[in-house]
C-alpha cells in the first residue's frame, strides 16, 4: 500500500513540472508579470487538492499524465485565490508559505493580475492538446472548475467570510460559508480526478456509444453511487480541513505554518475555535474526518489514499 508522504512526493514532482513547463513556455513579457505568477505557483505548497485529483483518478485508472493537467489547474485556481485573499482590500496578509506575499514582494497591481492571470491559465491547462482527454469531458471539467471558483463557490464563499468579520456566525452559517469558501474546490479535485479517469474509454475508442457512456448518459448505478460517495467525502473533507486550519491559527507556530498565527482573531471573524473553543474544535475535525473515511467504505475502488488523507488533514502542522 503507498503511503501518503510518499504519495505526496511523487504528487508534487509531477504536478510542479508540469506547471513550470507551462509557465516556462510563456513569452518573457511581461517579465514581472511572469515571474509574479511563477513566485506564487512554485513557491513550495502542500499541493493537496492535485493530490486528491491524483489519488482519486488513479484509483479508478487514469493515466498519471492526464491527471497532471487537471490537478496543475485545480492549483492554478488555488494559488490565484491566495494572491488575492492576502491582498490588503481582503485579508491583507504580509506572509505566506514563510516568505513575503505577492502583493508585498511585486506590488499591489501585479499581484492582483497575477491573480487573474492564474485563473486563466487553469482552463488553458484543462484545454491543452497534450492532455488526451476528449474536448466533451475537458468541457465538462470546465464546468465543474468553474463553478466550484465562482460565485457558488469559493469567491462566493469569500464574499461571505469578508461580510463576516466583526460578526459572531451560529454554526450552520459558518458551515456554509466554508462549504463554499474552502470546500467547493476539495471537492471539486475529487470530482475532476473520478471525470478524467472514467471518461478515458472515449479518448481510447473515439466512438459515439463511447463518449455518451462517457459524459454519464450511460453509466452504471454502482459507478453513479461511487460519485455521490465521493462528493460526500469531498465535502467532508473541505470542512474538515477548514476546522483543523482554524486550529492552526490558534495553535499553531508561525515558522511552520507559514503564514501569521492569530490573524483570524484579529480580523474578528468567526472560527470554529471561537465558536466552540480549541479542544471542541479539534474533535470536531476529527469527527468529519471519521464521517470522511466512512464515506469511502461503499466505494468500489482502492481508496486507500483518500483515507490517509481525510487523516492527514486533522493532524498536520500547516
């Protein structure tokens, strides 16, 4: 059985070499511009959300090198969504990863296009000829990308959380808000890492019976029960992240985390720790953990990697 840090590994070799050579491929001007963008997309990263893309997708038999060019845009839309949640008309953070944000190192104006120029640049990896994914499907990961970034999504869900601060959110609230905030693109990446594996038969075959099969007008009920499953272990696992993050925040080191310790408190937003104080906080990130993990029991493929996962995210140290 692979294990999560060495998963983790080969996860981010991959998905960090097929983002540089995009990024490399690009014109030299706007210098600025580009190195903004490479600072900000290859500048150290968990890469969780490519790791759910691959972990996902392989379990139900991608191909390593498709997979490369969904998860590298899932964390195109990641990354650009850093960029502008640090930026001084939103949280206005000086330090992430350990090192200065992009608005502090390139300025203000840069950052915020950097930020734009990422989002564009996930569709671009989605739509890229080398991946053999059929434009069907590649369509229909748009439209999944899409939507978990948008407005019922994660910007929708930093709307929310700007309109929050200074307010006391009961818990449903604050669950919904997160959904969208941080949950919407987890689960998103497991989403997208089951589509391209699924969906590969159509690139093989090219016929019409296979591509409908593919798009899910022909699917099986055990295969559409999987998807369900794994929406639901996405969505736990988002929240469940989120929790543990706020965790972090409370009780976490600066030098480890990245980023500074007690921001949330002084924004004045509401957390689960400020809701339900620090040791509630953790058993409830361990509970949507085990709720996570459960989910997976009815699934057909090795999820194995998901599992250690749903783990992992409520007992890292960043």
């Amino acid at each position: 059985m692979q294990q999560l840090s060495e998963f983790f590994t080969l996860v981010q070799q991959r998905v960090n070499a097929c983002m540089q050579y995009k990024l490399d491929s690009l014109p030299d001007e706007p210098q600025e511009l580009k190195e903004a963008m490479k600072y900000a997309l290859l500048l150290g990263g968990k890469r969780a959300r490519p790791y759910l893309v691959y972990a996902t997708g392989i379990a139900y038999g991608a191909s390593r090198r498709d997979l490369d060019y969904v998860a590298a845009a899932v964390e195109c839309i990641h990354a650009y969504s850093l960029i502008h949640d640090d930026m001084p008309e939103m949280d206005n953070d000086m330090l992430r990863r350990g090192q200065p944000t992009v608005h502090a190192k390139f300025g203000a104006a840069t950052a915020l296009l950097a930020g734009d120029t990422l989002q564009a640049l996930a569709f671009d990896f989605l739509t890229d000829d080398k991946c053999r994914i059929v434009d069907e499907v590649k369509a229909k990961l748009c439209g999944v990308l899409a939507r978990a970034a948008g407005f019922c999504g994660m910007c929708g869900g930093q709307a929310l959380d700007l309109k929050a601060e200074h307010q006391h959110l009961e818990q449903d609230a604050l669950e919904h808000l997160h959904r969208l905030k941080t949950g919407a693109l987890i689960t998103s990446a497991v989403q997208m890492g089951y589509m391209a594996a699924r969906y590969e038969d159509a690139y093989r075959n090219q016929q019409s019976d296979a591509v409908a099969h593919a798009l899910g007008f022909v699917e099986s009920p055990q295969l559409n029960h999987d998807l369900e499953l794994l929406t639901v272990y996405g969505q736990k696992v988002g929240l469940a992240f989120q929790v543990w993050d706020d965790v972090l925040d409370v009780d976490g080191d600066t030098a480890v985390i990245g980023k500074t310790v007690g921001s949330d408190e002084a924004h004045e937003k509401s957390t689960y720790v400020s809701l339900m104080g620090l040791e509630k906080a953790k058993a409830y990130a361990q509970q949507l953990s085990n709720e996570a993990c459960e989910a997976l029991q009815g699934i057909s493929a090795n999820t194995s990697l998901l599992e250690q996962f749903a783990r992992f995210c409520v007992n890292r140290d960043h």
